[in-house]
C-alpha cells in the first residue's frame, strides 16, 4: 500500500472519543473548505462501527449545510436510530464551533438474494490507456507552471476519458466518465471499501453539470457548492481494483445543478449509484 493511500485511510477511520461520538480530521491541503467525500466516508465509518459486522452499507443520503473549516476538527455525532430483523438505520451529525456542517442518514442491510438486472455497462477504453490525473497535472506543472499545479498527494488513482480545458472549456453535452481506484491493496473489509466509495464518489461528480455552460468549477464567476449526495450499494466489489464511474446530468435550474453517476466493475457490473444536486449560481460576468 501506498504512503499515501496509508494516510487516506487513517483519516477517514475516526477517533472515537465516546459512545456514538467521534472526531476527525482533515489533512492539510490547499483546499479552503473540507472535501465532500471525506464527510460523506468519515461519517461512514463512524456509524459503521455501530453497526453489526454482518449488515453491509446499501445507501447514504446527506446534506451539505455549511463550508468545513479544514484547520478544525470535526465531531461526528452518532444516532442509533433503528435495528431491525435485516435493516439498520443510523443518523450522523457532523459539527464545528457546536455548528452542525453536515448531516446523513445511513442505511444497511442483510445481505440477501433477490431481483436482479443492471443497465450495460458502456464501451470505453481500459484504464491502462489513459494518462492519470497525478502524472497529467505533474507533466502540466513542468510545461505550464503558471497554470497548473502538481498534486502533493497520490491515493487515489483518477483516468478521465478526455481532457476538457479547464479555463476554457468548450460547451459540450453532460456526459463524463473517468476511471478510479485506490492506489494500492487495502484491506479485505468490505466496511473500508464502501468508506472509499463514498470518498470518491464526490469527485467530478458536480462539475457534470457545468459542461454545457462552458465554465469551469473553479471560475471566480461561478459559485459552486455541493448541497446534497446520496449513494445506493448493490453488491460487494473492490475500491483497489479498477472501478468506472459513468456521470451524466440531466437537468439544471434555479441555480442548481442534477447529477447522477453510475459504478461499474471492470467487468462491467453495476455495483452502485450516485446523485447530487450542486449549487451552479453566477455570480459577475464570466471571464
């Protein structure tokens, strides 16, 4: 396992400082607010460890309600709410300055037999094909290093499909895809796998939204923010083994942004399910 891939999961396994409370932590970095996924996973693992060990995640539901301040930790509050003969229900509310920032509800069940079918999984090029996310902004660093930045870290392995100019991106149709997995061999806990998913499903995600508008997530004129993030688990799978996440959005309005992102194994099984609005809201002419 990576060093960095070590560090990730440190972080999202939570200290647990009482009965249903916990703390976390954000590791340090240029962001000026905590990263959605890292809630979504921290608040995961929290509620997890109150689980039974037999109960598997099948969905998370989350509001994004305040920017996370990454210099302060975040106490992570848990609610037992149900145990039942094949669900169990738990609420989580996350805090800073006795603020609630985040909050979710998760869902886990009994594995069981039942009804099955999944949409195609569609044809793409293998992973091994594309450039990584880490070693295109390192390349990009060296060629442009007015405008582009090296990543610090690496525990996370992303291939995009296609490169889109980020400061000039063309209008196109809300379709995206990239490849994703851990870089690395985790643990054989499905727990930690399904903690990772969380984490990453919340990147490229929101920006879905954005491409038939031809601005960038990160245009001063834009005010971006995710609101709100559910994920639905169907079956067990790896996070360090190649994972595709398919993302379309199909509508925007009001300020607000619809996506939705489909997983898939490298053998073109559905495993899981993703949607988050995000707020979209221009705010001065575009540059």
């Amino acid at each position: 396992m990576s060093n960095d891939l070590q560090h990730l999961l440190d972080n999202l396994h939570v200290e647990q400082i009482d009965t249903n409370l916990f703390r976390g932590l954000t590791p340090p970095g240029p962001n000026p607010r905590v990263y959605g996924g890292q809630a979504l996973a921290q608040a995961m693992n929290a509620a997890t460890r109150s689980v039974d060990q037999a109960r598997r995640v099948h969905s998370q539901h989350a509001y994004f309600l305040r920017p996370g301040d990454p210099a302060r930790p975040i106490i992570y509050e848990v609610d037992p709410i149900r145990d039942g003969r094949g669900f169990s229900t738990r609420r989580v509310v996350a805090r800073q300055g006795g603020r609630a920032i985040f909050n979710t509800a998760i869902s886990y069940q009994l594995p069981e037999e039942g009804f099955a079918h999944h949409e195609p999984m569609p044809a793409v090029p293998a992973p091994e094909s594309l450039e990584s996310d880490f070693a295109f902004y390192t390349r990009k660093s060296t060629e442009q290093p007015g405008r582009y930045h090296a990543f610090t870290r690496h525990p996370v392995d992303y291939r995009t499909l296609e490169r889109l100019d980020r400061y000039d991106p063309p209008a196109r149709a809300a379709r995206f895809g990239v490849w994703m997995r851990a870089n690395g061999t985790m643990p054989d806990d499905p727990g930690v796998h399904a903690q990772m998913l969380a984490y990453m499903s919340d990147s490229y995600l929101m920006s879905t939204a954005l491409l038939p508008h031809a601005i960038a997530h990160d245009n001063p004129a834009l005010q971006s923010a995710s609101l709100d993030h559910a994920l639905w688990l169907y079956a067990d799978f790896r996070a360090d083994e190649w994972l595709y996440y398919h993302l379309a959005s199909p509508l925007a309005g009001g300020g607000r942004g619809l996506n939705i992102g489909h997983v898939y194994t490298r053998d073109g099984r559905l495993v899981a399910a993703a949607v988050q609005e995000g707020l979209i809201r221009r705010v001065s002419a575009p540059r």
